[in-house]
C-alpha cells in the first residue's frame, strides 16, 4: 500500500514535468518520501551553431553571413558538452601533463550520473506524505526552526502538543535504554545544541536572513528573506504534503519568462546590394529575430512554476 502511495507521488512529479524543458533522470522513494532528480534541457543542444555564433556560411559573388546570437546573462549557464570538448582537445594536444582523452572520457561518465551534460541546471523535487495536514503543517514549522537553529526545541510532527526534541532525549523511556557510555554521549550532544543555537542565531541576523511565512500558488509556505530582498522558499504544503527540494528553493530567483532575448531558433534573412567603385555587389545577412527566454526554451521562472502548479494540483 505505502509503496503505492510513493508511485502515485513520482507519477504526479512526472506529469507535473510533462511538456517542459524539465525532465526527470533520478528517482528514489522510502515509506513516505520521494525524491526526484531533474534536470533543465539546454537550448543550446539543438541549436545551430553555425547561426548563432555568427560568421561567413558560404562566400562567392553573393556571400552569406550571419551576424550570430548576443547573448545575455540570463539565457545561459553554459554547455557541458562544450566543456568536456575542450578538455579533450587540452588533453590531446599535451596541454594537461598527465591527463589523457581517456580520464577525460571517463570524468564525463562519471558527472554525467550526477548531471547529465545535456542539461544547464540540476534540482531536486522532494514530497513527504504525512498522516494529516495538522502533522505536515508541524513539520513545515519544523524547517523553518531548523533554519534558525531551534531545532532541539521544536515540535515533533505528530507527537502531542508541546513535544520536542529535548523532552523526547531526556524521557524516562529514553533514558532507561541508555548504557552509560550512550547516555555521556547523548549529554553531550544535547549540550551541543544547546549552545549552537544562539551562534546560529547570531549568524543569521548578522547575515540579514530571516524566515517569513507566506503562499506559493495559494497554498501555505516558509519563505527564507535575504536582506528584505532576495526569496527563496523553503518548503510549500499541500494538505497532508509537503514539498521542499533545490528547485523549489531556486525558481523565484531565476528570470522571467518574458526576458527579451535574440532567438536561437529562428533567424531573418535579408539581401544587402551595395555600390562600390561603380560596381555593385549583394549578399545575405541573417540576422536573430527578437524573442523571449521563455519561447527559446531557456531557464525560467514562468516554467518553474507551472510544474509546482500541476504538482500541487496533482497532490490537492
């Protein structure tokens, strides 16, 4: 039943990534949490080169030329598999005492398990079912906590009211199964926490960073502030669900999708005939048409959040 329940969750994931840049590569679920890797699909895979980094296509008496793709920072992370290209031509040519085309080969293998050269942005999407929305809304209060450092003394999701981590360690129950040497240990530890909590207090108001409740998407969410600037949210609850994860601790930080941009994908072409010396002479220049980050399929907010809006939808 609960392994069930863990597929119905990587299949709401799955649906939620359907007909976006985003794909799903990794895949892990326990008793009541799933956590799923995915990966952003660079434009830059499927583009043609010889348009978009600009430069004489074919010469003759009509030459045709094109004037290449600007780039801006919001349209690329960079392209993997132009890297693993050039260390391989570093390697072969000596460049790199001791480096070889094969260790190359074998160190793109190796990150490609953890990031697909094919994708610009890695994340990860992590849903925990809980029993009752009461316990999830326990628990999301928890990572808020846990960013200020109070974890010790926070509530246990499910446990009764008032319950946390410090009456739990110093019950008699708890005690009683304790050697002495396990129990020097657990005293310790818990003096640990004790005394990190305040430096971990310290740190963040000295950071700037605070916590704030908030939404996503009309449902309830603990947001980390940054100077009263910068958002990120740290974990979002759908009734008895609760989302967290690097994607969606990211995507109110990336740009929108209406990012003005030269296209990548679809370019003008135009004939140029000039007089020169009472002669005359044509060629083609071809030339981006203007667009948008979202429209070419590069990393953007807007997407982001469509997936969370299926996902939630998924999961209501």
């Amino acid at each position: 039943m609960k392994a069930k329940k863990s597929n119905k969750t990587i299949s709401a994931i799955d649906d939620a990534l359907s007909g976006s840049q985003w794909k799903s590569f990794k895949k892990s679920s326990s008793v009541n949490q799933t956590v799923v890797s995915v990966g952003h699909f660079s434009p830059e895979i499927k583009m043609d080169r010889t348009l978009v980094d600009g430069g004489l296509i074919s010469g003759g008496p009509e030459p045709v030329a094109a004037t290449g793709v600007k780039y801006s920072k919001e349209m690329t992370r960079g392209n993997l598999a132009d890297f693993y290209k050039g260390m391989k031509a570093c390697a072969a040519s000596g460049y790199m005492p001791g480096v070889t085309v094969e260790t190359i080969e074998k160190l793109r293998q190796e990150m490609n398990k953890s990031h697909p050269e094919e994708y610009d942005m890695v994340a990860d999407i992590i849903v925990v079912e809980y029993p009752d929305e009461k316990t999830a809304g326990e628990a999301m209060k928890n990572q808020s906590d846990t960013a200020e450092g109070n974890l010790y003394n926070s509530q246990i999701p499910g446990a009764p009211a008032g319950m946390d981590l410090e009456k739990v360690l110093n019950s008699k129950v708890v005690q009683a199964q304790m050697t002495p040497t396990q129990k020097a240990q657990m005293d310790k530890m818990q003096s640990l926490m004790k005394s990190s909590a305040p430096k971990i207090k310290a740190e963040r108001e000295k950071s700037g960073l605070q916590n704030e409740q908030g939404t996503v998407l009309g449902r309830p969410a603990v947001f980390l502030i940054q100077d009263e600037k910068k958002r990120f949210c740290i974990a979002v609850r759908v009734k008895n669900y609760l989302i967290t994860g690097s994607l969606l601790y990211s995507y109110e930080s990336l740009p929108d999708g209406a990012t003005p941009c030269e296209s990548v994908s679809q370019f003008d072409s135009k004939k140029i005939s000039e007089r020169v010396e009472g002669a005359t002479y044509h060629r083609t220049e071809v030339s981006p048409k203007t667009s948008t980050i979202g429209a070419e399929g590069f990393l953007n907010k807007d997407e982001v959040e469509k997936i969370f809006e299926k996902l939630f939808s998924k999961l209501n």
